[in-house]
C-alpha cells in the first residue's frame, strides 16, 4: 500500500487510464470524509520492487 494512503482508509475504486500506465484511487476516511490519490505505474513498480525482494 501506498504511504500516501492511511491504513485506515478504504480504497473505493482504482480507475486506470487506456494505457494501464496510471491510476487514481478513490477512498474513504473513518470520519466520513473522501479523498484521492494519482499514482504512475511505473513509481509503484519500483516501490514494489524495492519492498518485494522476490519481485525483482
């Protein structure tokens, strides 16, 4: 999971882009509230591979 997103938050949606290279997710908060988040997909890659050591 993404720093930016807090654990205790619930991811809604995940919308990517035609070219499945972006993403955002959409989420709620415990206090009712809703937000979102714009990832490239080639930052969560590496963010994977740096905490996945298999993954590489």
């Amino acid at each position: 999971m993404s720093l930016r997103i807090d654990e205790s938050w619930i991811v809604l949606a995940s919308i990517e882009n035609e070219q499945h290279d972006r993403c955002v997710d959409l989420f709620a908060r415990p206090g009712g509230t809703f937000g979102f988040e714009a990832f490239r997909r080639d930052r969560a890659m590496h963010a994977a591979r740096r905490a996945v050591p298999w993954l590489t």
